[in-house]
C-alpha cells in the first residue's frame, strides 16, 4: 500500500466534498508553495527515510512529486501539495 497515494485520494475527496470554486483551489494552492531552501530540506529528509519509514514505492511517489525543481513541485494539484505539505511537517518534527 502506498500511504502517499491514498492520503493523496483522501484529500482530493475531501477537497471535491468542500466544492471550492477554482479561484479558491488555486488560493489555497499558493499557500502551500514552498520556497528552494524549503524544498532541499524536504528532498534531503525523504532520502533519509528510504527503507525507514517509507518503502520504495512511496519514496518514488514522494519523488515523482517533488521533481527536480522547486517549481515543478509548486505546479502540483492542490491535493498533491496538501499531502506532500503534511508529510514534510512530519518530517521536520522529527
């Protein structure tokens, strides 16, 4: 089971559930753009995790998300960056 993918699921249900107009979603969005310093830190925890605490599949979702730049990650749909955006809390608490 890939916990990214379904927590991404959950949040696009929710997010439909709530009915937000596009400009709403794209507010929302925003909030959670991250900045570089922000997104290095992120990749760096994630690779640190591999095998740990998340497996392959879910490192490669993780990954397949973030991309190689900070702006592919900041294009990602809402639902995407909510979860991602949690995780990343999680990590940094640890």
């Amino acid at each position: 089971m890939n916990r990214i993918r379904v927590g991404i699921d959950r949040a696009n249900e929710m997010i439909a559930k709530k009915n937000l107009s596009p400009e709403k979603i794209t507010e929302h969005s925003k909030l959670m753009d991250m900045d570089f310093m922000e997104y290095v830190r992120f990749q760096e925890l994630k690779s640190g995790l591999v095998g740990v605490k998340l497996n392959l599949d879910e490192a490669n979702t993780v990954y397949g998300f973030l991309g190689n730049t900070v702006e592919h990650f900041n294009r990602q749909p809402l639902a995407v960056k909510w979860v991602l955006t949690e995780f990343f809390a999680l990590l940094l608490k640890r």
